[in-house]
C-alpha cells in the first residue's frame, strides 16, 4: 500500500522535467516497475532494510535501463540526447532509493507504534516458539503482535511461561477467530506432519499469512528474497486467494470465451449433434449430476457418446471406454474431447469454469473421499472444462490420489497465466487426438 505509490512517486518525478524524453522516461518507469514486481519487490515482508535490498534493487532498475536504452538505439541510429537519456535515468534511480528508505523507514515506525500490525499466532510450544515469541516481543518492528499459542503439548514447554494457550491443534480455525489473529507462525507442533498438514489447509483459508520455521532452521540458506525474525529464517506460503480481482478476470474470462465459443463452434456442434442422431437414435445430450465447488451438485452436459443406460448405471459405473455399445462416432467425439463442447453452457451459467478440477458424480465423490484424504478439497473451486491432471495424463483409468495431487497443486499454486499454460496444453492435446 505505501511501497509501490512511493516507487510511482520516485520514478514519475523526474519525467516532467525532461520534456525530451518524457515517452522514454515514462516507458522506463512502467518496465522498472514490471521488473521490480517480478523480483517480488511489492510483497508484504517482516525484516525490513534498504542496505539488503540495494543490490537487488539497483540490478533490476538497470535491467529495465538497458532494455530501453537497447529500444532506443534500434530505433534512433543517432540517437543525440542518449547521454541528458541517461543522466535523467540515474536521477531516476536515485530517487527510487530514497523513495525505498523512506518507506522503509516509514512502515517500521508504524509497526514499533502499533499503527499497523497483525496479531499472531504461534503454532507449537517448544524452544523455536518461545524464541519467536521473545524476539517480537523485543522488536515490534516485525509488526506482528502474538496473542497465544496452540499445541497437543503443555505442562513445562518453553512457550508455557511465555504467552497464553489458547488450545490444541484440533482448535486452530476457532483459536484464530477467538484471537482475532490473521498470521500464523509454524514453529515446532507436537503432532505428524499429515495430520498436521489437513489442519494447517483449514486454517489458512482465514489466514492473511502463514509462516513456517524451517526444522533445520540452523542451517540459514540464502535463498532469494530470504525472511526472518531475528535469527530464525522463515518461509513464507501464501496460497492464492481465490477471490478479488483476479478472480473475477477469470470468471470475465469464461463468460466471453464461453460465448464466442458456442457462437464460432455452433457449426461443429450441429454436425455432432447429428452424427449422435442418426448412430444412436433420439436424445443427442447427455445429462449427469456432478459436484462443483463446495459440494453444490450440478447438471452437467455432453454428447452422448453410447445408447442410453438406466440412472443408477449412469452414477456408478466408473469407466465406459471401452464399452461395446460406444459406437464410431463415440469414440471419435470422446478420443476427440468434442463430446465435451456442450460445457460450454455450463461455463456461461456459472456452473463451471474453464480450466480447474473435471467434477465428478456424487457416488464416487463420497467413494474417493473416504479412500484419499486430500480428493474433498479439489472442490474449493468450480469445476473445470479441462485441467491440470488432463493434460498431464490423468484420465480414464489414472490413480485417484495422482489426480487429487494434481488437483490440488493446481488450486495451491493458482495464477492467469497457470491457465493460460493448461489451455494450450489442453489445445494441443486436442489437435493430436489426446482424449480418452
């Protein structure tokens, strides 16, 4: 909120008093922040200082320099202010600095003043979080104030004589409410990393940011854009929010694809329309019920691709692909993936979405479920066209658990341009007869 105005601030101010080069220097400003955006320069951090940025900062500014100054010279052979070009760029980076140490310094006032901060808990009890509690305690310039720790373990854990229990793991999300706490710090818990692992998942769905100590946080690795408190190297995870701006870019997406889809595939879709009538009779759609996002049940539609089956068929049995009543034309539209196209009118009702985790009939969500415990938790999204498990291979008869995997990484790690790169995946599978 104040880091990335100040950077603004800095590299605009020198562009009005340069009017020769205002395009240049503006241009230069845009591709220093895009530099400094990919260097990661614009997320939240809790050790604060401009002598450790520098180098990093200084490199990324002469980065976007040199791109344009390369710009300049294709397109200018005798390019006669370069050098007042390049006074004003250095006038440029100075100012970004200051604007750094100011802001630096800025927010490190607000959090030893506790204008800013966020209360924080402590997920463990041993030595590591009575370290951590200590060192913000001392330095509030972390700006992370601990209300409590949670643990299985009590009685004479360090932690004890330090902050206040506030309960076992089992009641991480309520402790959290109760605490009014948005950070989570994971030093040393008394429990598996499996178990822990589903709690942990839980929680950070109402966590702003969480922390974790490496266990052999003895060993500090410089690794980029390394964090720590005090002494104690922390990695930062901080899954996508699945909501905001972004998402809503994405949710605009599908409805403008999903649209101009149907309008520029109509043709195709009425020429497997007929190919289903005339191989299989009346009925060329092929409606089932399936799990979106939160458990909320949908219909979703297909070619069909094989003669009818009774309803309880149609729920339960796991793979048709090789079934003798799918027909020519079956197999091609399913080798094909066209026996999908239909989706698109779920994608336009808000039903699915374009690329995210297939959806699954209820039988088999509350099966697999039961047998994997991470399948439940490919359903915080909607439903997808395509996905990351298919066009890494996971379709047909693939390991569940592979494809929950996949699944969920997706989800964790979600981004535009992840879509971006399993829709051209998915384009080429399609054109190379990929399907099933």
């Amino acid at each position: 909120m104040l880091v990335l105005p100040m950077d603004v601030l800095a590299l605009l101010t020198p562009v009005p008093f340069n009017p020769n080069h205002v395009r240049g220097l503006t241009v230069l400003a845009v591709v220093a922040i895009a530099c400094l955006a990919t260097g990661r320069f614009y997320r939240s951090r809790l050790h604060l200082s401009i002598l450790d940025e520098l180098p990093v900062l200084v490199a990324w500014f002469l980065v976007a320099a040199g791109s344009v100054a390369f710009i300049a010279a294709i397109r200018h052979e005798s390019f006669a202010g370069f050098g007042s070009l390049l006074r004003a760029a250095f006038v440029m980076l100075g100012l970004l600095i200051v604007g750094r140490a100011v802001a630096t310094s800025t927010i490190k006032f607000g959090r030893r003043r506790h204008i800013v901060g966020h209360r924080t808990i402590l997920v463990g009890s041993g030595a590591v979080a009575a370290d951590l509690a200590h060192v913000l305690a001392r330095y509030p310039q972390y700006g992370l104030r601990v209300v409590g720790f949670v643990d299985n373990a009590r009685g004479s854990d360090p932690a004890v004589n330090t902050v206040p229990y506030l309960g076992d793991l089992d009641h991480l999300t309520e402790a959290m409410a109760r605490g009014g706490a948005d950070v989570l710090i994971v030093a040393d818990p008394d429990t598996t990393e499996s178990r822990f692992a589903a709690l942990l998942r839980q929680a950070m769905a109402s966590a702003y940011d969480t922390l974790v100590v490496p266990r052999m946080h003895q060993f500090q690795t410089q690794t980029p854009r390394p964090d720590h408190i005090g002494a104690i190297p922390v990695m930062r995870i901080r899954p996508p929010r699945l909501s905001g701006w972004q998402w809503a870019l994405k949710r605009a997406v599908d409805i403008v694809f999903s649209a101009l889809a149907l309008i520029l595939l109509s043709p195709v879709m009425a020429v497997c329309a007929l190919a289903v009538r005339i191989e299989g009779g009346p009925g060329v759609f092929f409606r089932q019920q399936r799990v979106g996002r939160n458990g909320k049940l949908f219909t979703v539609l297909k070619f069909r691709s094989m003669r009818p089956v009774d309803e309880t068929e149609s729920q339960t049995t796991w793979s048709v692909a090789n079934d003798s009543r799918v027909g020519p034309v079956g197999r091609f539209l399913r080798r094909t993936s066209l026996d999908e196209l239909p989706q698109l009118w779920n994608i336009l009702r808000g039903d699915m979405t374009l690329v995210g985790p297939r959806p699954e009939r209820p039988h088999f969500v509350e099966l697999f479920s039961a047998e994997h415990a991470l399948y439940a938790w490919r359903h915080r999204v909607p439903a997808g066209l395509t996905g990351l498990a298919q066009v890494s291979g996971l379709r047909g008869d693939t390991p569940i658990s592979d494809r929950a995997r996949f699944d969920n990484y997706y989800i964790e790690n979600w981004s535009l341009w992840l879509d971006v790169k399993i829709i051209l995946r998915t384009i080429r599978e399609v054109i190379v007869g990929g399907g099933r």
